[in-house]
C-alpha cells in the first residue's frame, strides 16, 4: 500500500488536485489488497480526488470477482503479493478483465518475473508503492483510464525480461523432452538419490534394464553422470521435489 506518510507528504498536492477534480470525469475504482487500515486510508484519499474508490475483498477468487461484477469499477488497483485464496494475482487479472475493468499493479515487490506475469495476463501498468506519491498514483489511475492498450517502458521491459527467461527456460527443459515415460521415471528416482539396484527393484525391470536407461538418459541430458543429470533436472526445474 501506499505509505501514509507518502499520502501526508502530499496532502498538499492532494488538495491541488481536488480542487481540479470537479474538472475531470470522475474514474470510479476498485482497491483489492489486504491491508484494511492503509486501504481505508487510500480510498479515503482517492474519493477527495475524483477518484471514487470502494474496498474489496473476498475469501476466494470466485467471491472476489462476484464483488467486483457488482461494484463495476473501471480501473481495479490490486495488490501483487496476495495470500493464497484469492491469489496469486495473474490468475485473477484475467477474470477482472472481463467484469470491463482495467487492472493496476501496487507493488513492493522487485520481482520482476511475478511483476512480468501480471503483465502478461493485461494488467495495464505498475504503481511501486514503495516510491510513488500519491499524485503519482492518481496520474497512474488516470492514465489506465484513458489507456489505449500501449504499456508504458517500463512495462514494456518487465514484459520482455520475461519473454526472455521464459525463452531460456524452454531451452533448458529441451532435453528432458526426449526422455521416454520409463526414463523420466527412471530420473524421478535418481533425483531422490536411489541407485541402479533400488531403481530396478521399484521398477520391477532387471538391472541392465534400468543401467541400460540410465545410460539413455545421460546421452540425452548431454552429461556424464547420475549426479550431473539429478542436479541438470532440480536446477532446471523439471524436477520438483
């Protein structure tokens, strides 16, 4: 959320603001986050901007989204690190779309891949309430209001930050592709530490079998040794334990 002193600092600005706020189209928004006092505290703030703001939140992602059909904003201001219900919030951003509501990311959070996601999934901007004036936050709603669909540039770069690690994590889980159903088992229990002999005997194959697979599964993997391929499956992460 945005710091109440942040909100204090500005207050004069605020007024600034709401003194021109009869001016401009009020933009009627939706806060989901799950600070309670710093969230009635925003929306106190944006209300006196033109910026009418109800709170929402729901125990569950299908609650939540049933309370926004009803409070219809245009512009949902949500929190990027959410419990889980409702989150995590790429999941919800989608079905917030189409209640015909834009979404704006608050975050605290340098995680550029979490904040990528949200991008992905048309959120369309990113207010970093660890730096942003309250002003900021207000030009922010205002500008996703009038949104035509283009990000700004540092969106655009979280964007293509993950286009790029998502490309290299493809790369990396290339070759556990080529392994066969019996391999990939096979590897399952190497990565758990078992040997030939305990792979054989949970497996109900015969030794040379199971050596015989192992020995597939490193040609394929591109290394020389059980170690090698356990840790090239955890690191890679197609190995979950």
């Amino acid at each position: 959320m945005v710091a109440r002193a942040q909100t204090d600092h500005a207050i004069g600005a605020t007024h600034a603001i709401g003194a021109t706020a009869e001016a401009l189209d009020p933009i009627k928004a939706a806060l989901v986050d799950p600070h309670a006092l710093l969230t009635h505290a925003l929306t106190e703030e944006l209300g006196r901007t033109g910026v009418p703001t109800t709170a929402v939140w729901a125990d569950s992602a299908e609650e939540l989204i049933v309370e926004l059909d009803r409070t219809e904003p245009q512009i949902v201001l949500l929190e990027v690190e959410l419990p889980d219900p409702p989150g995590p919030p790429e999941r919800l951003i989608s079905a917030m779309r189409q209640t015909g509501a834009r979404v704006v990311m608050l975050s605290s959070s340098y995680d550029h891949q979490a904040l990528g996601r949200c991008l992905d999934a048309g959120a369309v901007g990113i207010v970093d309430k660890n730096r942003a004036s309250f002003t900021e936050l207000v030009a922010a709603i205002r500008t996703a209001a009038g949104n035509s669909g283009t990000l700004d540039w540092h969106s655009r770069t979280l964007l293509a930050e993950l286009r790029r690690s998502e490309a290299e994590e493809q790369k990396r889980r290339a070759p556990f592709a080529l392994l066969t159903p019996r391999e990939g088992e096979v590897l399952t229990l190497m990565c758990r530490g078992w040997g030939p002999t305990e792979i054989a005997q949970e497996t109900f194959v015969s030794l040379a079998t199971v050596r015989s697979h192992i020995r597939s599964i490193l040609l394929k993997l591109g290394v020389h040794s059980q170690l090698a391929a356990a840790a090239l499956a955890y690191h890679s992460g197609w190995y979950q334990p």
